[in-house]
C-alpha cells in the first residue's frame, strides 16, 4: 500500500482542470500549472465562479493557500 499525502494528491493533479473554492464563496476553475507547500496554487486559463455562474476570465492566476477550503478534479 502506497502512502498518499495531500501534496501528493495535488502532483496528480497537476496540468489537470481542478475547481477551488474559496472562503469567500467563490469558486475558480482552471488547469493546475503549479503549487507549494503552502497549498499556494498557480492556475492557468482560471474563471472565476459565485453561485455557478461564470463572472470573469482571469487567465493565469495565483490563489493563496490559506483562503482555499477545497481542491477538487473538475
């Protein structure tokens, strides 16, 4: 059995589209082009999301770790 840590589950889904939702409500959907171990994340063709409703493209972007309450696979 192969240990998985979270940082691990993040390399997996690197170059992949993730969503991230935000303490504030908001949501961004984009490709996961890199992170640290902060869980600090660099997205690349990111959209921004509030209540499912697509509100800007924001292209690359930088979304810091400790406003993040979830990273899943899109």
């Amino acid at each position: 059995m192969t240990e998985s840590r979270p940082l691990d589950a993040l390399n997996k889904a690197r170059d992949k589209k993730v969503i991230v939702e935000l303490k504030n409500g908001k949501q961004y959907i984009g490709l996961l082009k890199s992170f640290d171990i902060h869980i600090n994340l660099v997205l690349d063709d990111a959209e921004e999301r509030e209540k499912g409703e697509m509100t800007r493209k924001l292209g690359t972007s930088f979304i810091r770790g400790d406003t993040i309450i979830l990273i899943s696979l899109a």
